[in-house]
C-alpha cells in the first residue's frame, strides 16, 4: 500500500476530529465574519417591508427539531421584523413535530419586542392535513382553525376578527424542513393567489429557484446563511450570524478535503498507470 | 366488493372534485368546503392508524422477544409516555413540553448534526473527479459551497457568491425545472391512472379481492 491509498484510506475519526474542532472554535472564539445580503432574502425583507402596518401575516412553521439550527434562526428574524413593522402574526403548523418549536419562538422574540398574544400574533398549532389545509384556508381559515392552540374560539382572538382567507392576509411564510413550500405554492399561490415566501435549509434551497424566477414565490431564505443575512436586514444579531463562523470553516474543511482527496486519487491513478506501462506484456 | 366500492368511491369522487374546480356556484362551494373537512379528518385517523400500527408492532417484537426487542420497549414507553403527559395541557410550561424541549429536540438535534460529521467524511471519501460529468459536478459544488459563506472580504470581491448565484440561477434552474415538469406530468398521469382505476396498488393486498 502506498501512501496515496493510505491517505484515501485514512481513518474517518480523524477528519471527525477535524470538523468538531473546526466547529467548537469558531463559537468559543468568533470570527465576526461580515455577511452579504442576496437578492432572494433581501426581497423577503422588502415585501415585509412593503407591507402596511396591519396587514397580517401568515407563518406556517412546518418543521421539526432536526432541521430547527437552521430554521429556527430564520423564523426568529422573520417574527421580529413583523413584530417591528406592527403587522399581526398569525402562526401555525403543518408539521406534527413543530408546535413546540412555534410556541418556544414566539414566545421568546414577543418577551423581548412586547407583543401582545391575540393582539400582534396568534398561535393555531398543528392541524393534520397539508394541503386540504391551506386549501380550506382559502375559503376560510376557521374551517380547518375553529379554535387556537389553546382552545380559544378563533372569533374571541382580537387580531382575528377581520380575517377569513388569503385575500385578508398579506404575505405567507413558510419556514420548511420538508416540500411544504411545493404545496404552499401549488394551492395557497396558484388557487387563490396567496403571496408566498419560504425559509428552507441550505440543501433544499436550490430546489425553489425555479418559483424565484417565475414569480410564484416573492423571495426565499435558504439555511443559516440566509437566516444570517435576514439577520443583518433587520439589525438583530442572532444564532444565524453568531453560527455563521463555524459554517464558514466547515465549508472551507470541507472542500480542502475534497481537492486533497482528488490530488491523491489522481496521482494514484497516474502511478498505476505508469505500472501498468512498465510491466512486460503478458505478465 | 371489498376492491370495486372503493374503486368506484375514488372515481366518482375524483370526477366531481375535478368539476367542482371550475365551478363557482354555492353549491360547488359548499361541497369543496365539506370536502375539505372530510379530508382532514381521514388525515387525522390515518395518524391514528399509524400509532396504533407502531404500537402494535413493538408490542410483537416485545412478546415474541425479537432481534433488539429492548428497544421496543423503549419505543413503547416514549409514544405511551407522551400520551400520557399531553392529557396535563400543552401550553409552554406543561410536562408535554418538558418532555419536548429536553428529550426530543436534543435528540433529533443531534441525530441531524452527525451528518456534518458524515458528509465530511464522505465528501473526502467518494466525491471524485472520475469522468468529465463528475468533473463539472464537483466543480459546482465547490464554487456553492464558498459563495454561500461569508468570504469575499478574503477572496477579492463579491465575485464568488455572484458566481455561486449564477450557478443557482441557471444551469440549476435549469435543471429543476426539467425535473419539476417530469415530476408534475408523472403526478397527473398518475392521478388519472388512480381515477379511473387502472393503477390499483394503493387498494393494496393481492391480485383477489
């Protein structure tokens, strides 16, 4: 065995190793790397921004703890920035695993910007159903949500009295783990003409760019990164930008490991060749 | 009769949910409306159906003392447990969420973070430039992987997230939307397939009725 096949055969613990250093240093000692903003989350941003003081907005939080470093971040910024802009929040799941994660939020980011449960946002939780949901919410929402996630008839929430379907509502946000933003776009956008904007995670985002270009979604954040400049957006430094760090240096590890493991398979294969050639015909 | 009712269920149903579409009438409404609630609740009880599946399963695997049965038990314990606490509420500071915040989101937590561990390890391992398609591939994907992290400030510019935008823009829209439009005639035909009772798989069990 050479020493190129005992580099691409070395032990997978090292490079574990690595990645744990690589993320561990970067939290413990921050880089303070400055983000860019690009355009599909800078559009998010404005057509929040764009949006009257009272138009409510919709956010279906449809993930579950796996994907929440990622998600969790992004949800946050997006809760703020409606909070700030006074745009009442309508939250809900279409995700069994994502209730708990909505109310943690919410709760959290209305303790530190003062909004009022029932008057700024309101809670619906999970309904089981996907699309016959968000289709029934085109009719109208009380179909699917006679009552909040405590129990409380949807007609004694304040913030709700004037809303019943997607022509009430201003933008939906779907922050997904899975293809709930395909559905969202599908029947909430394409049925009853519902705005849509999506969070996802980073490996999901390439698959929404083709609802970019068409105008079926207005703007998408994809994984820490686009939760990191959302973030930025609204000058509310959060775990999107603090992990954004540890992100930068495991990408770098990454592809360092990629071009070394190519070097050496190639030069590998260039030394086999040569044996080959070298080696008398027939042996 | 246990194959042809709910045949001919998912073909009336299917015709008239495909109508009712482009009709705007009340009486249109009021079916999509009940409709709708309909569907929500077979979504409910297929929920139901898959608990009672799983702990049907596990309970099995625990009796007849199966490969890895104690974990099973395990299983068994955790769905029962979360059961049991939601009937004390599920507001924010209820056993529920308790249960929640420190046992299922750590652990899924850290299920999903082994695969940054993994896909290093893999990435080193099998992403190699072998022919000219893996070629392009890895090229792409290096030039995502260092547009979508903040390094312009170290690279010379924005060029590199620009670039990485490009590639997401074009030759991946591209591609997605061939994929999208497979997929979606894929959908339909097989849609029309299930209406009209040509593909029969979902009735499930064997070619007798």
């Amino acid at each position: 065995m050479n020493f190129f096949d005992k580099f691409l055969k070395i032990d997978r613990r090292y490079i574990f190793i690595l990645v744990a250093i690589g993320v561990v240093i970067p939290l413990v000692f921050p880089l303070g790397l400055a983000v860019t903003v690009s355009p599909p989350v800078k559009n998010v941003y404005d057509e929040i921004e764009s949006l009257k003081p009272g138009t409510p907005v919709l956010v279906s939080v449809d993930f579950d703890p796996s994907t929440e470093p990622e998600l969790g971040p992004m949800t946050a910024a997006v809760l703020r920035h409606c909070f700030k802009r006074k745009l009442p929040v309508i939250l809900m799941n279409l995700h069994p695993g994502g209730p708990g994660l909505a109310l943690a939020i919410s709760d959290k980011v209305a303790k530190e910007t003062g909004a009022k449960e029932g008057v700024d946002y309101c809670f619906l939780g999970y309904k089981a159903g996907g699309t016959a949901v968000i289709l029934s919410i085109g009719r109208d929402i009380r179909l699917s949500y006679p009552a909040d996630y405590y129990n409380k008839p949807i007609d004694q929430i304040p913030m709700m009295k004037n809303i019943r379907s997607y022509s009430d509502i201003g933008l939906v946000v779907t922050l997904s783990g899975s293809t709930f933003p395909d559905v969202w776009v599908a029947y909430a956008h394409e049925r009853f003409g519902a705005k849509i904007a999506a969070g996802v995670t980073a490996v999901m985002a390439a698959d929404y760019y083709p609802y970019l270009s068409t105008g079926q979604m207005i703007g998408l954040i994809g994984g820490l990164k686009g939760a990191a400049e959302y973030e930025k957006l609204i000058g509310v430094p959060g775990n999107g930008l603090k992990g954004m760090d540890a992100q930068t240096i495991i990408h770098l590890l990454i592809v360092l490991l990629i071009i070394l493991g190519n070097i050496a398979f190639l030069l590998m294969r260039r030394q086999q060749r040569r044996g080959e050639q070298t080696r008398p015909s027939g042996a | 009769m246990r194959r042809e009712i709910p045949l001919a269920i998912c073909l009336i149903m299917g015709v008239v949910m495909t109508v009712q579409f482009f009709v705007p009438h009340a009486a249109s409404q009021w079916l999509f409306d009940n409709m709708m609630k309909w569907l929500i609740i077979i979504a409910i009880f297929a929920l139901m159906l898959g608990l009672l599946n799983l702990i049907k399963i596990h309970t099995q695997k625990v009796i007849n003392r199966r490969k890895d049965w104690p974990y099973s038990i395990v299983a068994l314990v955790g769905v029962v447990g979360t059961l049991i606490t939601g009937f004390w509420g599920i507001g924010a500071d209820s056993p529920f969420m308790v249960l929640y915040n420190y046992i299922q989101i750590p652990m899924q937590a850290t299920m999903f973070s082994l695969l940054a561990f993994y896909i290093a390890s893999a990435s080193f391992r099998t992403f190699r430039a072998r022919t000219f398609e893996a070629t392009l591939l890895l090229i792409a994907a290096v030039i995502v992987m260092l547009g979508r992290v903040p390094l312009e400030k170290y690279l010379g510019g924005q060029w590199l997230p620009d670039l990485a935008e490009w590639v997401l823009d074009y030759p991946n829209m591209a591609a997605e939307r061939g994929i999208m439009i497979g997929v979606g005639l894929g959908a339909i035909s097989m849609a029309l397939k299930i209406i009209l009772g040509i593909e029969r798989s979902w009735l499930g069990g064997g070619e007798k009725g």
